[in-house]
C-alpha cells in the first residue's frame, strides 16, 4: 500500500558534490529514485519538454538579418545575455505536501530530521514537464507585452538584444519575473554581449557586422570533462 500520510513509499536520495555555496559550504545536488520504487510506473504524464538547441541565437539573428535586408535596412549589432531562474524547483507553484517530504540523520543533532521540500523533488516523472510551464508562460508574456526575443532551456534563459537596448532586454525578463512573485538569480547572469556561453557551446557574433558570419564552437572545459568522464569508464 501506498499513499497518505501512513502508508509510504519511500525513494532512496542520491547526493553529488555541485560546487562551493557563495559563504564556502559545499553545494549539492539531489535526485530521488522514483524508478526504484515504483512512484514512475503510478504516474502519467502527457506532455514533453520542448528545449532550444544552442543555436537558437544565430537562427534569430538569421531570422532579423533576413527581415533588414528585405526592408532595405542595415542588420543592427546584436548581442547574447542569459539569465538563471532563482531557486527554480524550489519554488515551483504544484507541490503535493504528502509526497514533498525528505527524511535525513543529522549527525550534529543526533536524531533522524524530517524535511518539507518546497516545490518538485527531483527524480519524478511529472516534475521537468510540470516546472517547464513556468518558464514557458514566463517567456510568452515577455515577448507579447515587451517585444523582447527571449528563449528558456527548463531554468535557463538566453535572450537576443540589441547592442544599443543596454540591457533592455534582460530588464523586461526579470520584471515579469517579479510580476509572477518569481526572480532571476543576478549571480548567475550573464550580461548580454557580442559572445556569450549558450548552453555549453561558445556562441559569437563579433564578427556578423564585418563578414556576415556568427559561429559556435565546443568549451574546452567541457571537452576535457568529457575526455575524462570515457577515460574513467574506460579504465
């Protein structure tokens, strides 16, 4: 039996190291083995993501160079900028409080903690397409009421500006963000400029007012950790 606050059925909870917190605790990410114990099988869902590939700023910028050429007009300087949600699925507005409960020994209180999350665990079948609808109404209002050509990838967003908007464009998203009672977060920005790292890939288009061309091109960092990762399963 599963289900209601009696009967459960527990997900085992798997931890990595992500990196160091901004006051020098160690950051981790979780995800929870809803395939183990059967909670996916229960669950039905029938939607899907619907992300953007990396080269979805050079389509747009293809896509404006088309439409000044046809109206006679100079192609303007265009630039990239990327923004982070804030606590994205912590704060998602669908969480079922009888299936939103971790369970941890806490060695500095010597005792067994139990732990409300607020919003989607990880690990769900419905949480990606669940949360996905956020972001997505997020960008929709963006577009329609400011006219901004702004994109999300799940939590990530990257949007097409021009040079002379000084911003604008990254302004108009976080202010429907705060609308909706959401945010961006401003540590993880990346100010928009002629180059910028889209969803791992180096995109720049530096060199679009000079020759026509933008390109993309691999991280090296991401290369090696590659390298390494099928050096590893080689080993």
């Amino acid at each position: 039996e599963c289900g209601g606050e009696q009967n459960t059925r527990p997900a085992r909870r798997h931890c990595i190291v992500q990196g160091i917190k901004e006051d020098g605790s160690t950051k981790y990410r979780c995800i929870d083995d809803k395939n183990r114990n059967g909670e996916k099988e229960a669950t039905t869902t029938r939607e899907s993501v619907d992300t953007p590939s990396f080269l979805w700023p050079i389509w747009v910028l293809m896509t404006i160079a088309r439409i000044c050429k046809r109206r006679g007009f100079r192609l303007p300087a265009c630039t990239i900028g990327l923004d982070d949600m804030r606590h994205a699925f912590r704060t998602i507005p669908q969480m079922m409080r009888s299936v939103a409960m971790v369970a941890y020994f806490s060695f500095s209180m010597r005792t067994t903690v139990f732990q409300v999350i607020s919003g989607h665990s990880f690990g769900s079948i419905g949480s990606v397409p669940n949360f996905a609808r956020l972001p997505r109404l997020i960008c929709v209002v963006a577009i329609i009421m400011h006219l901004v050509m702004v994109r999300e990838y799940v939590d990530d967003f990257m949007n097409i500006d021009l040079q002379s908007g000084l911003q604008t464009a990254q302004a108009a998203l976080r202010a429907v963000f705060v609308a909706f009672g959401f945010d961006v977060e401003m540590t993880k920005r990346k100010p928009n400029a002629l180059c910028n790292i889209v969803l791992g890939v180096f995109i720049s288009f530096v060199n679009v007012l000079v020759a026509g061309v933008a390109s993309a091109a691999p991280v090296r960092s991401k290369i090696d950790a590659v390298l390494a990762l099928l050096r590893k399963c080689k080993a």
